[in-house]
C-alpha cells in the first residue's frame, strides 16, 4: 500500500449567506452573500476569476476589529487564512521576519519576543491580523507599524498579479496607507517585518515608564515592555471577547497650527502632539470627545466605554447603525463645541461617514 498525501486545508472555500459576526469585534449582525477563505497567495488567482468576484463587489476581511457592518454586504467577502511564520534572513543582529496574512496580531508579537526578537513589544495586544496591520498602519505607545515594515506583500487587483512592495512604496502616514486609500485594489497576502537582537526600546510614551516602575523594573527586556504595554490596554480598554468595539473609534483629529494653539489657550489642559506634517498638530480625540460629557454614554446598547471616550462599545444588543448613529452625534457635538471634525478609523460597510 502506498503512502498518499492528504491536504487537510482546501485552497478556498466558500460560504453562501456568511454570518461574520463572530468575525468582527464589534459584535454586531454582519453578513456577507459570500465568504471565500484562501489559504495561501497561490489560490488567489482561481478565487478572483470565480464570477462572484468577478462579477460583484469585494470585502477583504482580516481579524475583524476595525469593521463596522451598518447593512448587510452583498458581495463576498474574502478572508486570506494562512498564517504561517520564517525567518527571511538573520545577520546576527537585524533579522527579517515574514509573517502570512492570516496570522493573528498579537500572537505574531509574542513568537518574535519567544524568538528573542524586539522591535514590535509597544504594538502588544493590539487585535486583528498581520494582514490588517499595514492596511491602517497600526500604532500605539510611540510606535507606528511603519517604522517596522520591511516589505508587504499584496495581490494588486489592477495588474493582475502578486507585488512586494517596499515600505517606502506603501504611502504609510497615521493610520492610513495606500492599501486604504485605493479600496479594492489590494489584497495584503503576507508581511515582512525588519527586528532586531539588539533592542532600542522606545519607553517615552506617557503610561510606559511608570508602569514599568510599579512592576519594579528598571532595566526592562522587550518581553516586559510587552507585558507593561498590556498591563496598559487591560486597563484602560475593554476586551473586544467581553464588550464588543473595534479599539479606537476615531482618529486623533489633525489641525492647523494656528487653531491647535487657539484651542490651546481656551483649553490648557487638552493634549496635542507632534502630527508628523509641518504646520499641523495632532490632538487627543478622546480629550475632546471626554470634555463634550460623552465617556460612559449609552444609547440603549450602544455606548462609549466608561473607561475610555474613544471606544465605543456594544453592550449586547447593538446593531451597527445604531453604533453609527452615536459615532455621528458624538462628532457633531464635538464639531459644534471645538470646531473639530473627527473622522471614523474603523472601516464603515454598508453605509458612508
Ligand atoms: N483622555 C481623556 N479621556 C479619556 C481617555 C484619554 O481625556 O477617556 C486623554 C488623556 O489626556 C490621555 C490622552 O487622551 O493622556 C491620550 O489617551 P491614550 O494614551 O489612551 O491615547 P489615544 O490618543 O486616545 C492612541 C491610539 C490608540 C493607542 C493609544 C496608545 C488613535 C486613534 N488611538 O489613543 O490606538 O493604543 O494611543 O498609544 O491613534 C486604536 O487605534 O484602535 C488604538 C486603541
């Protein structure tokens, strides 16, 4: 008797009528007609000449925590599953490390910190996808996702082909890149991230250095980093598994300078922070969202978190547009009371800001 081979994953399958509730952090009601899950690059070309993406329109979906269903989608939603991890190349000190798209987030962090690697212990805890990472350029604690890119790997729909693109070709800015500014036209497929044996930790985030004291560390590794970091986000966030919400609902608004230093003088206490872009500043969200009286608000179930203005939350039985009606007073309120206007950071189906 010969030995046979069996593939356990198929290449793709396909979902009819797809429930992606449990897919999406938010935890609303949320269909797709379709669901396609690709295993590996390879199938993609197969996938995307089926004429039900051929034909109709294309969600690419990753970990589901920066997604907000307002309606049903009508076409199908696409989902790269494989999730596999190797090293690229290792010179001792710099080493590069290609992670597949599917790979969840935080997981792919501790692998590098059990690797010995650091580079990526300030993006902690963060959830979704590798995949998902570089579409809004992940940040948090003083590091962008960007500074650790090496190269993404993507599907370009308008070509018709699979590109590398070097992270100096990605048009990465705050939360925003080219992946989500030309929707539709990219499907990340794997990532390549530049880490290194010899740490430079970042610890200048307010909220770091103090955590870090209190766990009687002063000379940290990058796995306590990590642990501190999530220490932080326990904290203050609330755990998509117990309250569902998509992390930060809004984008920390940037302004002129002129008006960040008029709103400055009315209100010393608001934080603002270098934007990146000369002649801008970036403010704290959750600052102008908190001083407008919305931290802990509910409207039925759907609420922003007690803990932190710039989360909203579903409390149990919250649909998206009523997650979407809220979102909408809150940033009118703001509007009418700093003359700030705030945009949504995740991405809204079914329905436009
Ligand atoms: N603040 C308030 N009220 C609140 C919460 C915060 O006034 O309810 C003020 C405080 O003064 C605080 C400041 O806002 O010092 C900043 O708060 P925080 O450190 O929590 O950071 P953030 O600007 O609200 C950003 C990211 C988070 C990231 C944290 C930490 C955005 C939109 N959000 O939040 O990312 O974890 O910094 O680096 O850039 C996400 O993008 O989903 C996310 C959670």
């Amino acid at each position: 008797m010969s030995a046979t081979t069996i593939d356990a994953k198929p290449a793709v399958r396909w979902r009819r009528d797809a429930d992606l509730t449990p897919r999406t952090s938010f935890r609303v009601p949320a269909r797709a007609a379709w669901l396609a899950e690709v295993a590996s690059a390879a199938a993609l070309p197969a996938t995307l000449a089926d004429p039900r993406i051929a034909e109709g329109a294309l969600l690419v979906v990753g970990g589901g925590s920066n997604l907000l269903f307002a309606a049903p989608f009508e076409g199908v939603a696409l989902a790269m599953t494989g999730d596999s991890i190797s090293i690229v190349s290792d010179d001792a000190d710099a080493v590069l490390v290609r992670a597949e798209a599917g790979r969840g987030w935080h997981d792919f962090v501790l692998h590098t910190l059990a690797l010995g690697l650091s580079g990526l212990e300030n993006l902690s805890l963060i959830p979704g996808t590798v995949g998902a990472a570089p579409i809004q350029n992940i940040g948090a604690y003083g590091v962008e996702l960007d500074r650790r890119v090496h190269a993404v790997e993507a599907w370009d729909r308008d070509a018709g082909g699979l590109v590398r693109l070097a992270a100096a070709d990605c048009g990465f800015a705050y939360r925003d890149s080219r992946f989500k500014r030309e929707p539709g036209r990219w499907i990340v497929t794997a990532v390549e991230f530049a880490l290194t044996r010899s740490p430079r930790l970042e610890l200048g985030y307010a909220g770091i250095g103090a955590e870090l004291a209190a766990m009687g560390i002063d000379a940290p590794t990058p796995k306590q980093v990590s642990e501190a970091v999530c220490r932080i986000r326990r904290a203050k966030l609330p755990d998509p598994a117990v309250l569902g919400n998509a992390g930060s609902f809004f984008k920390n608004p940037i302004v002129p300078v002129a008006q960040a230093d008029a709103l400055l003088a009315e209100h010393p206490g608001l934080p603002c922070f270098d934007a990146g872009v000369p002649g801008s500043r970036k403010l704290s969200a959750a600052w102008l969202i908190d001083a407008a009286g919305w931290k802990g608000h509910r409207d039925g179930d759907a609420g922003v978190a007690p803990g932190h203005a710039l989360v909203l939350v579903n409390h149990g039985g919250a649909n998206g547009a009523e997650l979407l009606a809220l979102a909408r007073r809150i940033a009118g309120s703001v509007q009418a009371r700093f003359g700030v206007a705030l945009e949504p950071e995740p991405r809204i189906v079914g329905a436009s800001w």
